[in-house]
C-alpha cells in the first residue's frame, strides 16, 4: 500500500513572533490572505485578513522598549547601590545580578525601537502582535504583505494617491462639508 504523495504547503511563515498575554502569535501569508495564529498551548484562533480587503496597515513607534529599559536600569542600579554599602561577601553576587539586569537592556537597546502594528478593513481593526519592533515590522510590511496586496488590489501611483487626497477635487465632486485639507504625499 503506498502513502499519497505530501502536497505542498499554501502557507508560508512570515518572520515575527510575538506574545500577547500569555498568548504566543504567528503570522502566514496564503495565496490570497494573510493569516494570524494565536495559541495559549490548549487552543488555537484564527484571522485571516483578505488582501484584496486591507484598507490599511498603521505602524507607529511605542515607548514600551524605553519604560522597560529605564525599569531595569532602575533594578540594575539598585543592586549597585547594595553592593557598595554591602560587605565584601556580598559584593560580587549583587554585582553578578545587576550585570544580567544590563544584558538584558542591552538586548532590548539591539533589537530596536518598539511599535504598535494595526491592520484595517471594512469590517475591523486589529493589532498584530507578532510585529513589536518596527525593524521586523517594516521588513514584512514592505518586503512581504505590501507586494501581496498590490498584486490582489492593484498598485495606485503617487500621483493618482495626490489626486484623490487633492482638497479641490472633493469639492467638485462632493456636495457635503468640505473634507480637512491634506497636503502632498512623499514617493514611496
């Protein structure tokens, strides 16, 4: 009896992992969606975000990274404070746990800035928590979804972008309030 033949995957894995109470999120991308994974080790939930259906993808930089390193900075420089008025037994194990509490500033400093990212479409909006440093965020905004979404929706130029978000053009075609004024948009 011979087994079928594996049939190749339709997902494949975008980098980003991330945690959101006690909750591990994963991020795919389909041939036509793209599709977050949230476990807490027992279940498993599902979004799929339809390409052709992303209205938009907000990306802005938090100051979480900031709070945590000024945090430990504040714990590291506790354990100094009590290693120099502690005898010399307790000198070097103070020391030794105010040094981890540096490491681990020090990573937090090389991974870069944090960021909140949020995906809107007609129906919601929702926080990918896979996406928590804006250096991993923008590769896989850029490098990954935006080309998936250009190709489900179609690429608009600046130029078009300028003309639609143009003040005077709302007002001949629109009869209501006028819209707030918007101004140039840079290339991307």
């Amino acid at each position: 009896m011979s087994t079928p033949a594996p049939t190749a995957r339709p997902y494949k894995k975008l980098p980003g992992i991330g945690a959101a109470s006690f909750r591990r999120v994963r991020l795919y991308a389909g041939p036509d969606h793209f599709l977050q994974v949230t476990s807490n080790g027992f279940t498993e939930s599902y979004h799929r975000f339809f390409f052709q259906d992303i209205q938009a993808i907000t990306l802005f930089q938090t100051i979480e990274g900031k709070v945590w390193n000024y945090l430990l900075g504040g714990l590291s420089g506790f354990f100094v404070l009590i290693a120099s008025v502690a005898g010399q037994e307790a000198w070097l194990p103070l020391l030794s746990i105010a040094a981890f509490w540096l490491v681990i500033i020090a990573i937090n400093v090389i991974l870069g800035p944090t960021c909140g990212c949020y995906i809107k479409t007609a129906v919601q909006t929702q926080k990918l928590p896979g996406l928590r440093r804006v250096r991993r965020a923008r590769k896989v905004i850029s490098g990954h979804i935006r080309p998936l979404i250009h190709q489900a929706q179609g690429e608009i130029s600046p130029e078009e972008l300028n003309r639609r978000l143009d003040p005077a053009a709302w007002r001949s075609s629109y009869r209501g309030p006028a819209p707030p004024t918007v101004g140039t948009l840079p290339a991307l």
